[in-house]
C-alpha cells in the first residue's frame, strides 16, 4: 500500500525547484518536483491577489503587542504605593494586578520591551512583490482575520509596491485580537469580492492553529468542484506559517486535500525556510509548460529514469528506487541535485 506523500521543507530544496515531494510506492520512491518561476505569457494575466493577516489572540506577539520582562521588586513596591499595582482575589487565589500607569512606566525605565514585529517586514514583502509582478491592478488587498469572536476580519485596503513600504502593521484597529481562529470568512471574503477575476492568488499569514479546519475542507471542495465544472475562474490559496510555535498539521491537511477533483487549491509553506517568494508560484505552474528544450532525471546511482528530449515541463513526476539518497536533473548542460532523505 502506497505511503502519504511528504513535502521536502523549504530549506532542503534546490533553487531551481519550487517544491519537491516525495511519495513511497512499494519498491519505488515517487517524486514530484516544480520549476521555480512566476507564471509566464497568458498564465501571468489577470490576476486578483491578496494578503490576510491572522490577527487571533496567539498572534499578538508576532505583532508586536506582548510585554517581555519583569518589575523588579523596588519597582513592584513603589507601583504599589502609587496604586499602580493591587493585589485581587479570585476564587481564593491572590493575583496581582497591574494598571497601564505600571505598564507605561515599566516600558519608559526598560523594566519591559513589546516583543518584535515580525508580521509586517514579512507582509510588506509579500504583498509589494504580489502588487508589483502579479496584480492585474497593481495593488494587493490586504485583510486582517481571525478577529473578534474569531471570525470577524478588518479590510485594510488595496496597496501597491510603493504604498506598502509604509504600511503600518500592528494587528486590527477596529476589533481586537480575535478569541479564535476561523479562517473560512476570510477565504470567503476574497473568493466572492473577485468572483469574477481570471485567476487569484490569496496568502495568509498564520500560526496554523484553526478552529474550522472541517468548514474549510467542505468549502474548498465546492470551490475546487465549481473550477473542475468551468462555474469559476482558478484560485489559488497559500497558507504561509510564522512564529516560532507554528501548528503544521493542520497547514498540511489542508495541501494535502482530495478535493475529487484535479484542482488543487491550498498550498503551505513556512516563512522561515522560504529561500526566495516565487515559492509561493510553486502549485501554479504545471506539466503543460515547457521550461526548456530537453531534460533528463538520473537517480543517485547514475541511472537514468525519465527523459524529456522534446521538452522539459515545469512540472514532473517519476519514479526511482526507493533506497535513492538523491535525483539529478540534467537541463542545459549542467546537473542539479536534489536530496530526498528527510532527516
């Protein structure tokens, strides 16, 4: 019985491919490989893209919005004097508590430090390079999700390239951090404002921790079924991980859905290991195009397994020994090697 397929992490993949997985098949090992590369000719038009930014309560240290360190003990005594500090009971336990005059104290003596803002460097990149090499418009939507109850979202606006240079993102302005994590409502948001888009592109930016994971694989069978049947224009989603304490398995769930159909909807991928954006363009391309003349795949033995002497597609599957440490793809006179050995 054929084993799941696995995904190789960012990091261990060549630059030259987008995306490597790896699939045991009895005695065989299946591999499916991508070209790096952004769509290209009438696959590069009109596209709608867009960024959403998971703004749930377990995200608010990557905004920047938690308070690292301590009151030391003089400092502690003198909040309590001034009333800055209390002691509270709760069910018989003792808390104490603070009041933003300590908090803003804390932070002006250094006694606290917000913790860093990860989200917008990162979101900045991806959504100027959306805006700038593939929106129709030349601008990215960008969304907060995940906010409120969990399934509110904050529209933050269309940005282009240079706009987003500048873009302030601390977490949503209108709601607050959200007391869950439902992702459906924001997919919604973006599926149904470009219904009518010849293809779109939609990140979202999370720690992969969901509360509607079954809400989400009903609705993506849906839609994968309404492009299957020609109802709808082709729609790509990208779960992209971030933090430290990324939740991957339910990410992976979501990349690996049967849809019942050749649609493929989600992709995941983890900001820390992406070497390069185009990443994300990964699931785009497809057999269909030809990326040069000729190619030819040899396993670690030097064996030669697949051939393409009429064209080398940006998309291949075959199959080698399953004891191969690695493949070589043989494309314009020179070799690339890619490890399968996942450690």
């Amino acid at each position: 019985m054929a084993e799941s397929s696995r995904q190789l992490p960012s990091n261990m993949v060549a630059r030259e491919f987008g995306e490597v997985n790896i699939r045991p098949v009895g005695t065989q090992l299946e591999v499916t490989f991508t070209i790096a590369m952004e769509p290209q000719g009438v696959d590069a038009e009109g596209w709608q893209t867009g960024v959403a930014l998971d703004a749930s309560g377990s995200m608010r240290e990557w905004f920047g919005q938690s308070l690292k360190g301590s009151f030391p003990p003089e400092a502690l005594a003198e909040y309590r004097q001034k009333g800055w500090v209390y002691t509270k009971n709760d069910d018989g336990r003792s808390i104490t508590m603070a009041r933003p005059e300590a908090y803003e104290d804390g932070l002006r003596r250094g006694y606290l430090k917000n913790s860093e803002n990860i989200i917008q460097p990162l979101a900045r990149e991806f959504i100027g390079y959306l805006a700038e090499n593939l929106d129709a418009d030349g601008g990215t939507t960008v969304i907060y999700w995940a906010c409120g109850n969990g399934g509110a979202t904050e529209v933050l606006g269309d940005f282009t390239a240079q706009q987003c240079r500048e873009l302030v993102l601390e977490g949503p302005k209108s709601v607050k951090f959200g007391d869950g994590t439902q992702l459906l409502p924001a997919l919604k948001y973006f599926v149904e404002r470009f219904s009518d888009a010849a293809r779109g592109m939609y990140l979202f930016l999370t720690d992969g921790r969901l509360d509607d994971l079954d809400a989400i694989k009903r609705y993506t069978r849906e839609l994968a079924q309404a492009i299957a049947n020609g109802n709808r224009n082709p729609v790509k989603c990208v779960l992209v991980g971030v933090g430290s304490e990324i939740d991957a398995s339910q990410m992976e769930q979501l990349d690996d859905l049967d849809t019942g159909t050749d649609v493929d909807i989600w992709d995941h991928k983890i900001a820390q290991e992406m070497r390069s954006l185009v990443e994300i363009f990964a699931e785009v391309v497809d057999e269909n195009q030809l990326v040069a003349p000729m190619g030819r795949i040899f396993d670690s033995m030097g064996k030669q397994v697949k051939n393409f002497p009429d064209g080398l597609p940006a998309k291949v599957t075959f199959t080698m020994p399953r004891g191969s440490q690695f493949f070589e793809l043989e494309v314009g006179g020179e070799r690339i090697r890619q490890s399968v050995v996942m450690l």
